[in-house]
C-alpha cells in the first residue's frame, strides 16, 4: 500500500474517535451487566484503548473470532446492537474436543439470557480446517481476536483461519489481534506450547494471509512478563495453573505481556492466497 494512503488512513482513523463514541464505551464498561471480576481485568487486557485503536465503529459490521466466555461479547454486542452487527464466530457443536462444546453451550447460554443487550449477535462457526465461514465473503468491517493465534498454531490451522478472517473482511477493512508476546530473544516455536508468540510469526501469517500490516501498539504490553514460566502463559493470572504454588509472585506479574498489531486488507486484493 502505498505510503502517502497509509499516513491518511491513520490520521483520519484516530481524528475520527468521537466524544460520544468514548462515552458509549466508558458507559457500556462500568455496566452491571458486566461481572465484577471481567470488570477487574480491564486494566490488563485495555478494552477502550484497545478498540479505539482497532478504530471499531458502532455502525460497522465485526466478527469477534472465538469469543470463548464472552468477555469482550459483552462490550462488544451493547456497543453495536443499535447501528451495526456482531458475528460471535465460536466453536462447533461437533467438535471433537469437549470443552469447545461446553464452551459453547455456555455461550449460547449466556446470550439467550439477556437478549436486550445480546439479541442481535449471530454466531456463525469456526471450525478449521473444516468450518471456515465465519461470516458472507466481503462484507464485514473489523475481524477481531483476542489471545487464538497460539491455539491455531498448536492445531497447524493457523494458516486456514488468516485466510479465512482475509476473506469475511471487504477491501480495507481491518485485522485487529491480540496475542501473548514471546521474548524476541527465544527460540520460534511453530506450535507455540507456551502460549506465547512471537510478534514476527503473527506478521508472517497475516502477510501470507494477504494483509498488510498498518500499525502496532503497546496498549497491553506487561514489562513484568519475562515470558518465561514453569506452565508457559498459564501460570500467570487469570489461569495460574500452579494453584497457591508462588500464587503471590505471578499475581504481581499480573496477565501476559501482549502484542496488539492492525492490519488491512488491501483494496487492491479481493481474495486470500
């Protein structure tokens, strides 16, 4: 893409943050249909900084990918239910592993019992390699996901699901991700055991994908997260899978170092590689 475009892009992305737009978010964020203890990981995971910088709409179309619980569904979904629309692209029925099915079942739960504030949300499958159409071809605005690459990495789909995000999006929309960071300085591991990524492979997918990547952000950086623990990412908060075991210690820590990269799909490619 060309340069001179890009630097417009940007300017008139972060400009066009409105007043009301930051009030709708600030308000939706202290709701109380929002638990006390989602509410208490806002100042890890940065939920208004880090759709502000996603430049995510409530008129547009978004698809959150793998919404898991739904901690971010339920800022999304009030956030669009009025002018646009959110696809909640979750696990299958049939999936062979069970917790995708508990959790989707829990989600499914969820929605149906608020449905002022989640019945507009459609749920669509991602399934790879097998259920890929997590929304119409071209026709969606934002393509969000939050902590999945390494998951896709473990199950080799990763490179499915990129192409698949490429395809929903329509020319110049955007690829927003959210991922555990690992330490430049270690090893690349293609199937991401630890949980943690490393900002040069997600670029590399994405790319290969046929995004192009517009900007970074160390909205959800952690300088606390030496990245490397006994149980990988899992052993800090929320998780802290050694249970009381230096429970103290990686409560300090708090949750994972986290990259926060914006890509576009450009307007002068119509289809994934």
């Amino acid at each position: 893409m060309n340069k001179l475009v890009l630097m417009v892009f940007l300017t008139a992305s972060w400009l066009s943050v409105s007043a009301a737009e930051t009030d709708k978010l600030d308000q939706i964020l202290q709701s109380p249909h929002r638990s006390a203890a989602h509410k208490a990981r806002d100042k890890y995971r940065h939920p208004k900084q880090t759709l502000e910088f996603f430049d995510v709409k409530p008129y547009m179309t978004v698809v959150e990918i793998w919404p898991g619980a739904g901690w971010y569904t339920e800022i999304l979904a009030p956030y669009l239910k009025d002018e646009g629309m959110l696809y909640a692209a979750h696990f299958s029925e049939h999936a062979s592993v069970p917790y995708f099915r508990k959790s989707l079942a829990n989600f499914k739960q969820k929605l149906a019992a608020d449905p002022k504030i989640y019945g507009k949300v459609k749920v669509t499958i991602l399934n790879p390699p097998e259920q890929l159409a997590i929304a119409p071809e071209g026709s969606v605005d934002r393509v969000l996901t939050f902590r999945n690459v390494h998951n896709w990495m473990q199950a080799g789909t990763a490179e499915q699901v990129f192409a698949a995000m490429f395809k929903a999006l329509r020319p110049g929309g955007l690829l927003g991700v959210v991922e555990h960071r690992a330490n430049p300085e270690t090893p690349v591991d293609p199937q991401a055991k630890s949980g943690y990524v490393h900002e040069k492979t997600v670029i590399a997918l994405a790319k290969q994908a046929g995004f192009d990547l517009l900007d970074k952000s160390d909205i959800n950086r952690n300088p606390k997260d030496s990245t490397q623990h006994p149980k990988g990412v899992w052993t800090l908060p929320p998780s802290l899978r050694l249970g009381d075991q230096d429970k103290e210690k990686y409560q300090k820590i708090g949750e994972s170092d986290r990259m926060t990269l914006k890509f576009i799909k450009p307007f002068n490619k119509n289809r994934a590689l």
